[in-house]
C-alpha cells in the first residue's frame, strides 16, 4: 500500500517517502518516490529529494506525514516539466 496516493489531472501516482543518510552526513534526508500507475504514466518512476531533514529516520518520517498533498503534487507537476 503507497504511503500517499496523488492524482495529477488523470494520471494517479504513488508516493513512498524514503531515508538517505550520506557518508559525510549526520542527518537523515527524505526522497520520495513517485510511480505513475495509471494512463500514459503506467510504469513511469522517478525519485526527488525533499527539503526536510533529521537526525533520526522516524523524526524524519514524522515530518514526512506533515506534508500537504498540495506540495506534493506541486513538486510532481514541477519535476514533470
């Protein structure tokens, strides 16, 4: 089951939030994943990185959940141009 589901016009994605934590880095960054699963995005993917981040994964998800369905359609038309 995705995390979020977005629809963009009539294309529906999936969303799934992820943690990266880089070498050199004490913080936890959050990507999303983005799947297309209907119309002329069926299999169609792509990974963006979001401006949050945390020294914990689960405080990073916890800021995850806070985010707007708005901004994450926002960044899925802008990624898609």
């Amino acid at each position: 089951m995705p995390w979020r589901v977005i629809a963009c016009g009539d294309e529906i994605w999936h969303v799934e939030p992820v943690a990266e934590r880089p070498a050199y880095d004490r913080c936890w960054h959050l990507v999303l994943s983005f799947r297309g699963t209907s119309g002329g995005m069926r299999d169609q993917a792509f990974w963006a990185q979001y401006p949050i981040e945390a020294t914990s994964k689960s405080a990073l998800f916890l800021q995850a959940d806070r985010i707007p369905d708005a901004a994450l359609s926002h960044l899925l038309v802008e990624r898609r141009l």
